[in-house]
C-alpha cells in the first residue's frame, strides 16, 4: 500500500541546471504529480521555481535527492513569499489586503500580525500594501 504525501518545494537553479528537463523527469522517472506556482528561469541562468510535488512517499523523497544531484537546491517550503517578522511592524495594513488570511492576528491583546505559509496563495498584494518592505517575493 503506498502512502501518497505532497510537499511545496522551492528549487533554486544554477545555470547548469536551468537547461534540464527537470519538471518533465520528475513526472516522468518518479511518476509524480507536479504543480508549478510559480516560475522564473532563463536561458543558462540563475532561476527558481515554487512547486508543489505529490507522490507515493517514497517516491517523493527520492526526487528530491535525484534534485540535490541534479545541482538544484531543494528548500521545503510553503511558499515562495519571504515574510520578514522583524521588519513588521504589525500595523495591520496587510490583513485586508490577504484574501486567504496567511497574515493574521491570532491574540487580540498583542495585536501581533502573524504569517502562515501554508494558506499564501502569492498574490503579492502584502508586498504592495506593506508600508515597512516585510513582505519580499522570492523571485
């Protein structure tokens, strides 16, 4: 019985990778379900992909070193957003601008803005919305 898991990764390409069929490898020699969210990789350069990867477990894991050998560096993620705790300021700005809630307050006392990965959809609307720069995109 295989146990089917998936993981958000972001892979980041030297440009010796960049030119591989990486996506199409892992789907085809791992039989993995791949969901890009997004993408920025040019011609013999540097790039990065956020994906989503969903597989017997086992399977997974072995992707993700057949990566690492590939010269891709593999960081499990939930996305490819970079909320800086330390530049926000929790002025709140942010909160009605997040349409699925990632950046939150979760105790009405302190007030503290917080950020929860796994339910960012990278609509960037923090990044334009965030007076103090907390909010980066990776790419």
């Amino acid at each position: 019985m295989s146990n089917t898991i998936s993981k958000k990764v972001l892979l980041s390409f030297s440009g010796i990778a960049s030119d591989k069929p990486i996506v199409s490898e892992l789907i085809r020699k791992y039989n993995l379900e791949i969901n890009i969210y997004r993408a920025k990789i040019g011609n013999n350069e540097e790039g990065h992909m956020a994906i989503g990867v969903t597989g017997d477990e086992k399977l997974v894991n072995e992707s993700l070193k057949y990566l690492k050998s590939s010269n891709v560096e593999v960081k499990e993620t939930e996305t490819g957003l970079i909320w800086d705790e330390e530049k926000c300021a929790s002025c709140g700005n942010c909160l009605t601008h997040c349409p699925t809630k990632a950046l939150h307050i979760t105790d009405s006392h302190s007030r503290r803005v917080e950020f929860d990965g796994s339910k960012c959809i990278e609509c960037l609307s923090c990044i334009r919305n965030c007076p103090f720069g907390a909010c980066k995109s990776f790419f």
